[in-house]
C-alpha cells in the first residue's frame, strides 16, 4: 500500500479516495491512479499525453515482447509468493502489468512521474495500484517491497534501498552494445555503441543476468516511434531525427541485459 508523501502513514483506499489516520486524503482520478506529488497536478512531469498515447501503441505492437517475457520469467524463477512488488518509474504500466499476471496473488504497486502515462495505464491491469510520485521521493513505506522494477527509468539507488525488504529482489534492464545500433547509423553521421556498464551493484547480490536479443523488421514511422521513446529523442537535433522519415523498413537489433539482484540482510 502507499503512504501518505505529507506524514508517511499508511493510506488506506476507500472508493474515491485514498486517507491516512491523520486525515490527509488524496482523490482517486477518473481513471483510477492517485496524485501522490505534493504542490503540483503532476501534468507538467514526464511523458505527455501523445508521448504516453505513442508509447501504449508501440508496445501493444509487441516489439518489446520478448524483453517482457524474459523479465518475468527471470523474476518466476527467484520469487515465490511475493505480497508487494513496487513498478517505479511504471510509465504506461507494460512491464508492470505482465508481472501483475504472473503474480496474480500480489498486490502490484506502480509510481511514476507522469500522469498521462498512469492515465493511458488505465488501460491495463486495473489491479494494480498507481500513484504519481518521483522515484526520488516515493510513497512507500521503508522495507515494505519484496520485490522492485527499475526497467528503463531512473535508478535512484537510496530509495530502492530503502523500500525493499532485507532479501527483497530488485530487478533492472539495461540496453546492451548493439542495441538500436541500425537506428543510430540511420541518425548520426558518427554512431557510437552504447559503454558496457559495470554491474555490480553495493549492498546487493547479483542472483541472475541473462541476455535479450532480438531483431525486429519495422517501418518507417515505427523506427520514428521506438527512436521517441529513447533518451535520445531529447539529444538529437531534429534534422538529424527526421533521416528516419525516408526510411522505408529497416531491421533494428534489440538488445539488453536482464539483471536480477537480491538485497542483502
Ligand atoms: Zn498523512
């Protein structure tokens, strides 16, 4: 369950609304997520609303099935029976909504930044609960998680830290070598691999990593999409994204590293 981000109690959902013990209550949205930012409506954070709408269509196109499909089933192989898993930084609930199915048991809490995102996330899992928070500052209690996520959102290592429980599994994908390389030499005039990264993590053991690669053939606007929702999209000056617009179909290399780690006592 999530806490209340004004006093740190536990809040407790009732129909419309979401109350602690001292009162502080947050209103449910229409579309069933809970604003948990304090001083702000959380529109201006994150995703937009045609970047979330963009990202829901991309992945109900199945491009990211497989990365999907290993991470949960590294996550079957090491957890049994989990009450809480944490999604944060859950954008429009993908990931987050596969592991709701494979631990039906669980109870499946997911935060991120933008409220469009947990908007379009309605149209998933409605099982799983969703808050707008930071993942800098989240509200969940302290040693409240069996497991976390952190696929493709910001690592913040404190509040991992902090909300698993001592033996809790946190499980992370990072985008490996080749990963989109085709798209890159379509955009850069001087593409460049993405740095192997040390995986060792302190304060955790490193339990599984596996490799996901795959190849993909898609169309032009589809290249466009997938490149959008990369952190290149902000880096790239626009005449160098819209090469992408000419191209017809190309193969693009998807290619990650599924790490699962357990806290340690
Ligand atoms: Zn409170």
């Amino acid at each position: 369950m999530f806490i209340c981000p004004v006093c740190g109690e536990t809040l407790i959902q009732s129909e419309k609304s979401f109350v602690c013990r001292n009162r502080h209550l947050f209103d449910k949205a229409k579309k069933g997520y809970v604003n948990l930012l304090l001083g702000h409506d959380g529109s201006q954070h994150g995703d937009t609303k045609d970047m979330a709408l963009a990202r829901f269509e991309v992945m109900q196109s199945g491009i990211y099935a497989p990365l999907k499909d290993c991470a949960v089933r590294t996550l079957k192989k090491h957890l049994h029976h989990p009450a809480v898993i944490a999604d944060c930084g859950c954008g429009e609930c993908y990931y987050t909504a596969a592991v709701q199915s494979a631990f039906p048991q669980a109870q499946v809490l997911a935060t991120d930044i933008s409220k469009a995102a947990l908007e379009v996330a309605n149209r998933r899992d409605k099982r799983i609960l969703r808050a707008v928070a930071s993942t800098y500052h989240l509200p969940l209690a302290d040693a409240s998680c069996d497991a976390a996520l952190n696929i493709f959102s910001p690592f913040a290592a404190a509040e991992y830290a902090r909300i698993l429980k001592p033996g809790g599994y946190l499980l992370m994908v990072i985008p490996l070598e080749n990963h989109l390389w085709e798209l890159k030499q379509v955009v850069y005039d001087k593409p460049y691999r993405n740095e192997p990264k040390d995986t060792a993590l302190p304060g955790y053991r490193l339990c599984e990593e596996s490799e996901c690669t795959y190849y993909k053939t898609l169309s032009g606007a589809r290249c466009m999409a997938v490149f959008d929702m990369t952190p290149y999209r902000i880096k790239t000056a626009p005449e160098d994204r819209q090469k992408l617009e000419h191209i017809h179909a190309l193969e693009l290399t998807f290619s990650f590293k599924v790490l699962l780690y357990r806290k340690e006592y």
